[in-house]
C-alpha cells in the first residue's frame, strides 16, 4: 500500500507540472474564463488524461478509475473557471500580494484534489470500496 501511495503522489505531482505549466498553451489560458472556449476543457482533459495513466500506473480497478478521472475533470474545469473570474483585473506587478494568493488558492485546491483522489484509490485498492 505504501508503494501504491508514493506512485499516486509522484505521479500526479509529476501530471500536475506537465499539465500546468509545460502543456498549456495562450489558448488554453485564455479560454478558462469562458463556458464557450473550448481552451479549458482541453486543459482539464489533459489533466483527467494524465491522472488517468497513473491511477492505471497504480493498478486502481477501473469503474474507480473513469469516476475518479470524470471528477477531476469536472473540478478541474470549475477551479480553473472560478479563478478565472475571482483573479480577473488582478496584475501581477500592480497587485503583486493578491496576485500570488489567487495562484497559491488555485494551486492548494488543485492538490486537495489530489489527496481526496489519493485517497479514494487506496480504499479501492485496499479492498474498501466495492
């Protein structure tokens, strides 16, 4: 179990970081603040895609997996899209302490995410959830 925990964590930290910050383009960026833009569904569903290959990684039995992954997904989009419009108007050299309080929110949320998916898989893998 132990191992199982470490490559959930490492794996979505990994995720995260490629996700976030290496396959995000301008397009996606500005498409999060809009229902109509197509930009922040890709983003969460790269996300999703991602944690889907590690719950996999993981060994996580599948009907865990794809609710998991849809979850994400779905909280992924809605974070992205609340701090879209909360952190609109705020310059990062204007505002600089507000500016990295939204980022830091966005980001903290992003990992209680993970840990609640942790979570949840290891109780499917321990045998805890049907």
């Amino acid at each position: 179990m132990i191992a199982s925990f470490f490559v959930l964590l490492v794996g979505f930290q990994i995720k995260h970081f490629i996700a976030d910050f290496l396959a995000q383009p301008d397009w996606m960026l500005q498409g999060k603040g809009s229902l109509a833009a197509v930009g922040g569904y890709v983003h969460a569903g790269i996300h999703a895609a991602c944690s889907a290959l590690v719950l996999l990684i993981a060994g996580v039995p599948t009907w865990v997996l794809v609710a998991l992954v849809v979850a994400e997904l779905v909280v992924h989009y809605a974070l992205d899209f609340a701090k879209a419009h909360y952190s609109a108007g705020v310059d990062e050299v204007a505002r600089p302490a507000r500016y990295w309080a939204m980022f830091g929110l966005d980001q903290l949320l992003h990992q209680l995410t993970y840990v609640a998916m942790i979570y949840l898989a290891l109780l499917s893998l321990s045998g805890g959830l049907p």
